[in-house]
C-alpha cells in the first residue's frame, strides 16, 4: 500500500489535472454545478453496483470517478471564490470532530446505537429543527423510507422488538387486501405504500438493507431472463412465440444453475 505522503502526493496530481482540464478543455470549460449534478448521481450508482458485486477493482475506478466530481465541484467554487478544496475537506473534519465527542471530548458511549443518538442530539444543536431534515428530497423512495426510520430511531422512536413490527406488516397488508375487495384505486396505492413502509422497517430489524436485497433481486432476475433469452435463440425462436410452459423449462434451468 502507498504511505501517506504517496497518498498525498496523488491526491496534489489531481488537482493539478483538474486545473488543467479547466483551462484546456473545451468540455470541462463548459462544465458548471447544475451540468454536472446529474453525472454525479449516475457515478454514484455505478459505484453502488460496483459494491454490490464485490468487484474491488471496479470499486476503485468508480471511487476514483466520484472523486473526480468532488474536485470538480471544489474547483468551480473556486473559480468564484466561494470555496475550494481545503475548505471541503476542513469542513467535513470539524463536523467528524464535533460529532465524535467520545472520541475528540470526554463523553463516554457504551455502543453505537448510543453513538447514533448523540450523533442526532449535536445535530439538532447545531440548529436542525427536524431529525428528518438530513433526508435529501430527491432519494429514490425506497432508500428515502431507509433513512427516514433509521432517523428517528436515532431520537428512540422505534418498536421495541422484530415481532411488533412484523404484527404492523400483518395488519399493513390487511388493510391493503381490504382496499383491493373495495376497489379503491387511490386507497389502494395508499395502502400499498404503508405495507412497504412497514416492511423496510421490518427488513431494517433483520439487519437486511432493502434496497441492497432488492438490487440483488433484479440481477438475479436479469441474469435468469437473458439465460432464457438465449435458449430461445439457440432454438430459432422468439419468445414471443414460446408458451410459458416451454420458457418456465429455461427458467428452471437458470435457477439451478
């Protein structure tokens, strides 16, 4: 592994390329905030597949992309003056200090879930009116409803035990089942939304990250349906024109494989 000062040293080397991007460039001279925002979030999911398929070679090459985009960012903050790099980086170091005061003060904590609560309680401190604030609006859903429970169990409002909350799903989904009898389009969604909400907090007390269980779903998903895409193929055929007696054959085959 590289020292600290090869670590630095690298990190010196992209800054100077990212100056010179900025000034030779055509693209890059373009480039500002609002143009680079929707590349951000797609470097950051391609980082997240990385993750998800343990591939660390591609780990690595996304997080250098990722750290590309925080250059970038820093030095068109620059550019008007308003921040750099050092600020960026100083700034993310005084909140990891203040936020860690069992480490960096004389607080004593007895485990995480007392890290996490204190973690919440500086934050409202430094001026939050809501735990939920820290939730980005533009999350997708799914993660959105993550980070919403794991918020306020930061502040202890949470069910006390894994059973509770699968009793709430139960129910969740009763009352759905109940508005499809019904046939009441908008409660429908409604009620749906609530069996979800309650089973990602479900998922969130067996320790499963749903949107990592979900992800690895559709791969799974993706992976069996190509498999049956190409039996049809080697056959001459389309699937269109298979039965699903003779695609769920290929299917069973790709989940055995």
């Amino acid at each position: 592994m590289n020292t600290r000062d090869q670590q630095l040293q690298s990190f010196g080397r992209l800054l100077d390329i990212m100056d010179d991007l900025r000034t030779k460039c055509p693209w890059d001279m373009k480039q500002t905030m609002q143009s680079l925002r929707h590349l951000t979030i797609e470097e950051t999911y391609e980082l997240g597949d990385a993750i998800l398929d343990n591939d660390l070679e591609e780990v690595k090459k996304e997080l250098g992309d990722v750290l590309l985009h925080i250059v970038f960012y820093s030095k068109i903050g620059s550019e008007s003056k308003t921040f750099d790099i050092a600020d960026v980086c100083n700034a993310i170091c005084e909140k990891l200090i203040h936020r860690h005061p069992h480490i960096y003060g004389d607080v004593v904590v007895e485990d995480e879930a007392e890290v996490l609560r204190n973690w919440e309680k500086l934050k409202l401190k430094e001026g939050k009116k809501s735990v939920l604030e820290g939730v980005p609006k533009s999350l997708p859903a799914l993660v959105k409803a993550s980070r919403i429970q794991d918020k306020v169990k930061g502040v202890g409002f949470d069910w006390e035990e894994p059973k509770q909350v699968w009793e709430k799903v139960q129910e969740e989904l009763r009352e759905f089942r109940d508005e499809i009898e019904a046939g009441d389009q908008e409660n429908m969604e409604a009620e749906f939304g609530d069996v979800l909400f309650s089973m990602i907090n479900y998922a969130r007390f067996l320790k499963i990250n749903p949107e990592d269980a979900l992800e690895r779903t559709n791969k799974k998903f993706i992976k069996r349906f190509q498999y049956l895409e190409s039996k049809a193929d080697d056959l001459g055929k389309s699937l269109s024109d298979m039965s699903l007696a003779e695609m769920d054959v290929f299917w069973e085959e790709a989940k055995r494989m």
